[in-house]
C-alpha cells in the first residue's frame, strides 16, 4: 500500500492533529493512523482496536506504528506519552463509555455517528474545553469536535449548544425550528428522509453562527 488518500472527514480529523503521540481508537484499516506518520503529522501512533481479526486489517508496518488489541482507552498507560485520543466513526453512547475512562489529559479529536449532544456534555463534564465544532459533508453529514484540557476554566454550555454546536450563541428561532426538523429527519432511517435532512443541514449551515 502506497501513500494514503483520505476520506474528507478523515483529512479533516488529521488536520486537527498537533500532539506528538496520537490513539487511534477503532483504527480499523489503519488508513488515518498511516496518513499521520507518512505525513509527519505526529511522531508515534498506537493503533487499537477490539480484537486481533479487527487489528489485522491495518497491514502495514511501521517502527513508530504500535498495534494494540482492546477496549478503548484500555490499551493505552501515562508510560505511552499520549497526547491525543482519536475517537471516530461510532455511536455518542459508545464514544461516551470510551472517554468516561480518560486520565490522560490528552486532546480529544472525536466524530460521533449519532446522539452528538451526549457527547459534547461528556466532554465538558470531564474538564474539556471544545475548540472545534462543526459539521462536514462527505457523502451524509458528519459532526467533527476537537476538545483540549482546561478544568481550571472549562466553559459552561448552555442547552442550545450542547444540543447544536457550541458555537450557536444567538437566539434564532427559525434555525432551532430548522434545527429540531433536522434531528426528527436524521431519526428516521428511510431514503427520503435523508435526502431533506440533507437539504436541511445546508440551510442551517448558511446561518451565521
């Protein structure tokens, strides 16, 4: 396998990456943990995931490349020098139960499939301060959030952020309205309803936020 050509969402995400040391969470093939080192995006990858069949689709090898199997941050102690948790493509309540585990004070680079509010208030309850917080389309809609350690100062989010974006800091009735039309659509797993909340999500994205 040559170089590595990105998903947008994934791009993304290694965009967001500054730290020395990264986890890469549910690595599955391995195609952002090899993006960072052929890029010199960071200097050490640990690449996880669930189980021995899961981890063997990475089949690359590299002498800054580590390949674990197990449960989330369970792979990983304050001996690996981790400075960054990547947490993508699952579930809120999944990604929750995996940061609920954190003591590492790493920055959190996360992109929950579903249930983002529970996310972005399991970030904040832990100490987090979220510096990135947006919504990328590649193919279907996908929200991307960045948080770094601050429990002297974390913020204090209201509802509306929790529930839309941290950024939504003005009272716009027709974008909640707008808003709450986009969360029933995403609710529902049928083809036409994606298709409007596809339209939606580019509406509401025109809102100055």
């Amino acid at each position: 396998m040559g170089e590595v050509v990105l998903s947008k969402r994934l791009q993304r995400i290694a965009e967001l990456v500054t730290g020395r040391c990264v986890l890469d969470v549910g690595c599955d093939h391995g195609l952002l943990s090899k993006y960072l080192l052929q890029n010199g995006l960071c200097e050490r990858v640990i690449a996880s995931d669930i189980s021995q069949k899961s981890l063997q689709k990475l089949d690359w090898t590299n002498e800054h490349l580590c390949k674990r199997v197990g449960d989330g941050l369970s792979v990983i102690d304050g001996r690996d020098g981790v400075d960054t948790i990547v947490v993508a493509g699952m579930g809120g309540e999944t990604i929750c139960g995996i940061l609920q585990g954190n003591t590492f004070c790493a920055d959190l680079i996360v992109s929950p499939q579903s249930k983002v509010h529970l996310v972005r208030t399991q970030i904040a309850k832990m100490g987090y301060a979220l510096v990135e917080d947006f919504v990328l389309l590649d193919g279907k809609y996908y929200t991307i959030l960045k948080a770094k350690w601050c429990p002297e100062s974390t913020p204090v989010y209201d509802d509306n952020q929790l529930l839309y974006g941290v950024y939504y800091t003005k009272d716009k009735v027709q974008k909640q309205q707008l808003s709450q039309r986009y969360q029933s659509l995403c609710q529902k797993k049928n083809e036409k309803a994606n298709q409007k909340a596809q339209q939606l999500a580019c509406v509401l994205q025109s809102f100055e936020l």
